[in-house]
C-alpha cells in the first residue's frame, strides 16, 4: 500500500490526499511528529519536508512531483492533459497556487488566528478547559505553535497576504462563473491543487480532516464568511463532494490506528 508521511494540517499533504482520494488510490497516512519526526522522515527519503509518498521501495518527496509520479505510475484519470495548450495552462496555474495562492492563504489565515480570539479558540478540541480557551484567546503565539504552523509573519505581511488572497478569490471566481473547470471542461491538476490549498480559508462542509477538533464550514473571518466568492467555494466543495473521500469521524482522532486512511504516528525513540 502507499504511504504518505504527512502533516494531517498541511494544505500541501491535503492535495496529496485528495490527488490520491481521485485517482481511487488505497493509501496508508502516517504523520510525523514535527522536529523529532522529521528526522525520521529524513531517514528514509533524504529531506525532512512532508508530504512525502512511499510506494515500495520509491520515495518521492514534494506535492508536485507526487503528483507527476502518479500520473505517471498510475495513468488511470490523468491529471494533466497530454499536450497543447491545456497542458501548459494546467502546469502553469498549479504552480502558481502552489508558489502564490498557498503562501497568501497562510499568511491570511495567520493573520485571522492572530486577529480574531473567537476563530483562534475555535480550532481548540471540543473538552478543552476553559481556563485554557481563556490563556489561547489572551496569547495567541501558544495556538500557531499548538498547530505546528509556526508565527512567521509581521502583521502588515499578514494583512497584505490577506488582500492578496481576496484578489485571488475574485479572479477564481470570475473564471468559473462560465466553466466547470479552471482549465476549461476537463478536471486538472489545477483545479485538485487550488481546491486543497484553499481549505484553510475556509473549510469544506464535511470532515475531511482526521483532527479532534470540528473544522467542518469554518473559515478566514471576512473572507470565507464574505458570500462574495461564494461562486468558487461552491465549486470547491463539489470537487471535494465528488472526489475526497470524507473521515468517519466515530472512528477517527486516533493517531496509531494501523487501518484505512487514518494517521499512525511515528517519534524518534
């Protein structure tokens, strides 16, 4: 079965999963601990970014040359049409989200986190004290690092990515106002890739994250809740409706389960 070492948060592991959950692939997620597990990741594939795949003896690290491999290994529904314009457009704009779009949604996201107490405590499991709901809302550094995402960003970056990311939203929304598909009527790549890495923006509908805290509808205050790209989260939510394959959620929140999609750990012992 295929592994993906991964980071269950992560936009870039969640394109991974949801390219995999489209081509019909059985995989196995395994999710590494930040810092000591990266080691171990390290280990086996030679570089300690996630999301890496393992299939067989072959690692392969990086979302898009995951993605040219099992297009590649596993032809059956292609994602990348195989000459011509629609080839090149299909490349150019899955770089683009992966350089651009991904970047401006994390600095927005960030930015809500840091910006909005009730959004911030919102992504805190369901039993969490409310003592501690309390510390989380007062110092928001505790829940960027509770959610490995890491503070990085000053807060005009912040509010700059932000406005970026509504520009964005808006020419999205305007392509697919007259086409089913960002890269004309054929599902591509482009549109896997920009559909995941917007969940942090807002979240589809249904759990698609095996994560003990509700994330299911919410979204970048302002801007998921906004009814302005409405057009395009629509489109997104269908794409995930017809393709990702959602958590069981009586089932899921358990991080060493050997079965199904659900994560198993791995630590440095």
């Amino acid at each position: 079965m295929l592994e993906l070492y991964q980071f269950e948060l992560c936009p870039f592991c969640e394109k991974v999963r949801l390219i995999l959950d489209y081509k019909g692939l059985e995989y196995k997620k395994i999710e590494v601990t930040p810092g000591i597990g990266q080691i171990e990741v390290f280990k086996v594939s030679g570089q300690k970014q996630v999301p890496v795949l393992k299939d067989g003896d072959t690692f392969i690290a990086d979302s898009t040359e995951i993605a040219l491999y099992l297009d590649s290994k596993y032809p059956e529904k292609p994602l990348i049409p195989a000459e011509g314009v629609a080839r090149a457009q299909c490349l150019l704009m899955e770089e683009w989200a992966d350089d651009s779009l991904a970047l401006k949604a994390r600095k927005a996201f960030m930015g809500a986190l840091n910006h909005y107490p009730s959004f911030r405590t919102s992504f805190l499991p369901k039993n969490t004290p409310d003592i501690l709901k309390t510390f989380v809302s007062a110092f928001p550094s505790e829940i960027f690092n509770a959610i490995g995402m890491g503070l990085t960003f000053g807060t005009d970056v912040l509010k700059i990515g932000e406005k970026g990311l509504k520009k964005d939203l808006e020419s999205l929304t305007l392509i697919l106002q007259n086409q089913p598909y960002l890269i004309g009527d054929k599902i591509t790549l482009a549109d896997l890739t920009v559909s995941a890495l917007t969940t942090i923006v807002k979240f589809p509908p249904v759990a698609y994250f095996d994560l003990p805290i509700d994330l299911e509808g919410k979204g970048i205050p302002g801007v998921g809740d906004s009814g302005v790209y409405d057009v395009f989260f629509t489109w997104r939510d269908r794409i995930y409706a017809d393709y990702r394959q959602p958590v069981d959620k009586s089932n899921s929140n358990n991080f060493n389960s050997d079965g199904g999609n659900q994560p198993t750990s791995i630590e440095i012992e």
